[in-house]
C-alpha cells in the first residue's frame, strides 16, 4: 500500500524552488555563450528529456538561435569530430550519470568545447564536466504500477526559464 502523498503540494514546492533557484542564479555567462556560439548543439540522454529539449530547440530558433538536435550516442561522438571551441553542447538529463555519454563528455572537455547541462539538483558526472552546469527539481511520485517516476516538469520550466531570460538578454541587454 502507498503513503498518501500531497502531489499538488510537492508540486507547488517545486515550482517555488525552481523559481528561487532562477532567482540566484547568474544566468549571464551561460547567455553570452548562447548567444556568440558558432553552433549549438543540443543532446537528450531519455525520453522525456527529448521532448522538453524539443521544445526548447524551437525557442531557441523563435529567437533567432540556431542550433542542432543530436539524437543517439553515436551521432553525438560523430558530431564531436567536427566541434570546435566556438561551439556549444547543451546536455539534458535526469541523473547526469548516464553511462553512454561519458565518454563523449570527456572527448568534448579535451577539444575545450563547453558543455552546459541540466540535471536534477545535487552532484553528479554531468554538472561536474560542464561549464554552464544548471539544475532543476525532479520530484518522485508515485505510479500505479508501483514504478518511482520523476516528474520532469522541473526541466520544463528551467529550459523555459533560460529561453525567457535569452529573450531578454538578446532584446534589451545589447
């Protein structure tokens, strides 16, 4: 049997936890590499991930951005070939210790391409390689097949964050 839990409450929790930690955060460094990037590519280590990193690619083109999905671990270790320093690695991920891209992590770190990730608070693989390391709240709730998932609504709205305060950068802060 499953504790009751306030999912709504754990809900809210999060969302006043992400805004505060959009709040505290010096997003300027991050934007200015954004924006001066040669390319930015962008790479989803799940499912969700992908689709809220979709989603932010379109953001991204709607202000004028230019950037790349990588989909599959191969065609992101291909794609490190061809980066250069002037290039930007955008990394989604829950965990930030997906075991696949580590190695493609690494190889990036040695061609001194930046690297920003987003991964749920606390340390991990990903944020500790990147140069732009962000976080977001990733609660567990419960499910009915008694699976812990992740509400990812946290990557949501960071991505939806940095795309909002991009906007503003590029808009007004010129």
């Amino acid at each position: 049997m499953l504790e009751p839990m306030d999912l709504m409450g754990d809900l809210k929790q999060g969302i006043n936890h992400m805004l505060n930690y959009s709040e505290q955060t010096n997003f300027q460094p991050f934007l200015t590499k954004l924006k001066n990037a040669r390319m930015v590519y962008l790479f989803a280590t799940g499912f969700s991930q992908n689709n809220y990193t979709k989603e932010f690619s379109k953001d991204l083109m709607i202000n004028g951005r230019s950037n790349m999905l990588i989909s599959g671990e191969t065609n992101l270790a291909l794609s490190i070939k061809t980066l250069s320093p002037d290039d930007l690695v955008i990394f989604t991920s829950l965990s930030g210790e997906t075991p696949i891209i580590k190695d493609s992590v690494r190889n990036l770190a040695l061609k001194e391409i930046q690297i920003a990730s987003f991964t749920r608070f606390g340390n991990n693989f990903l944020s500790n390689h990147a140069t732009f390391p962000m976080f977001f709240e990733a609660n567990e709730i419960p499910s009915p097949n008694d699976e812990v998932q992740s509400s990812m609504v946290g990557l949501a709205l960071i991505l939806d964050i940095v795309t909002r305060k991009y906007r503003e950068f590029i808009l007004y802060d010129e």
